[in-house]
C-alpha cells in the first residue's frame, strides 16, 4: 500500500500557484519524498524529489516539514499544460535500500482552469 | 535523466494471443522496471528486470503469463501472453538511473486493447 495520502483533486487558476499537499506520517529517516505527474495516460514523468531540505528545479519546488511527516509540491505558475495526476511517493533514494521500489497512490488530479 | 522509448505505442489483439513489448533506453541502466495501469487505477508494479539475472515479480505475477527478457544494459522486452479482455491496460517501463539519489524515468507506454 502507498504510504502517503493526497486529496484526490484540486483546482488552480492559470497563472496562479498551486500546491499539492502530502501526507508521509510514516515516513523513515533513509526515504526520501518523490514526486511525479501523468498527463492523461502518458508515462509518469518525474518532478522532484528531496529527504529534509526543501529542494527546487526548474519545474517545481518541494517544501519539506521539518518533522518530514508532510510536505508541498509548489508549481510557481500553473498552465494549462499542468493539468494532470500527481503522485508523491515515498521510497529509499537508493535502489539497494529495503523500500527501493515505487508505489503509486491515486495521487491528486490537478486542474487547471483559464 | 535518460530517453526510453517502447514498442508498439499502442496495440489491439485478439484473445488467446501473446504480445511482446520491447523497450529502448539510449543509455545503460542496471535496473529496469515494467509496470501496469489498468483503466482509470493507478500504476502497479509488475516485475524487477536486472541485467544477468531473473526478473523479480511481485505478488500477483507470474513468468508464465508475463514473461520478461533482460538481453542487455539498454533493452528489455514484455510478454503478455494468452490474453484475454482483462489484460487491457498500459503497460510502462520505466528505469532506474543514478546520481545523487536514484531516480525512475518511464516510458510513454504501450496501450493495449484484447477483444
């Protein structure tokens, strides 16, 4: 079983920011929080991930509670082109780790409106 | 980040048949990954393809409906085999490249229709 819980959808207008929360209560001190969207039956396509610091790229930025029992995926400037399912998923950053493996949730579906 | 590409993109078979996805990575990667997304769920994980060695399934799969072939570092390939409506979905490869951290990419899967 995923062990993280999002809400199952959201709505941001255009050109606002939105904020996909996340819930890892249970997360261990080697996982680390991945976050990846899938527009509309494509492939999964990888965001960002981080264990404790916030991190940043060029899609998104990850802020990481600092107990790491939650944390916000931020798109700075949502488009149309953002609408789509977003996962978080927690798992070991490396693949020799115990819980190497990814686990999809039903993620949050992200809409975009004009 | 590392470019994968799959064969057929898409595919409508009959049932009782057997279908062989193949899957490209334009880099050399030790672990590859094939998963499931059945029509409106979520991905599920249905096999580990290590270079060398047997793929590892997960509970739920067998290699004789699923078999799975790991020739080199940049390829590997899916059966589905006797199929039937119920194995209507998209099947994704995805691989694992590292870094600082290890990282998945996907595939943009291959959609799959048994009638």
């Amino acid at each position: 079983d995923a062990k993280t819980t999002q809400p199952p959808s959201m709505d941001c207008a255009e050109g606002r920011a939105a904020n996909l929360p996340c819930n890892h209560s249970t997360i261990s001190g080697n996982e680390y929080v991945y976050w990846y969207r899938q527009i509309h039956s494509q492939g999964p396509q990888y965001i960002i991930h981080g264990l404790k610091n916030n991190e940043t790229n060029e899609m998104a930025s990850l802020i990481i509670t600092e107990d790491r029992k939650s944390s916000t995926l931020i798109l700075p400037h949502a488009t149309l082109r953002d609408t789509a399912v977003y996962y978080c998923i927690v798992r070991d950053g490396y693949s020799g780790g115990s819980n190497y493996k990814l686990t999809f949730g039903k993620g949050t579906l992200l809409t975009v409106n004009p | 980040s590392a470019v994968i590409s799959q064969k057929p993109s898409r595919d409508i078979c009959q049932r009782g048949t057997s279908l062989t996805i193949q899957c490209q990575v334009d880099s050399q990667v030790t672990m590859m990954f094939w998963y499931r997304q059945q029509p409106g769920q979520s991905l599920t994980l249905i096999a580990t393809a290590n270079q060398g060695s047997e793929a590892t399934y997960e509970s739920g799969f067998v290699i004789d409906k699923f078999p799975i072939s790991r020739p080199n570092l940049t390829f590997s390939t899916l059966t589905v085999s006797n199929m039937s409506p119920e194995d209507s979905s998209i099947y994704l490869c995805s691989v694992e490249t590292g870094g600082y951290t290890d990282t998945q990419y996907f595939g943009p899967g291959t959609r799959l229709t048994v009638l």
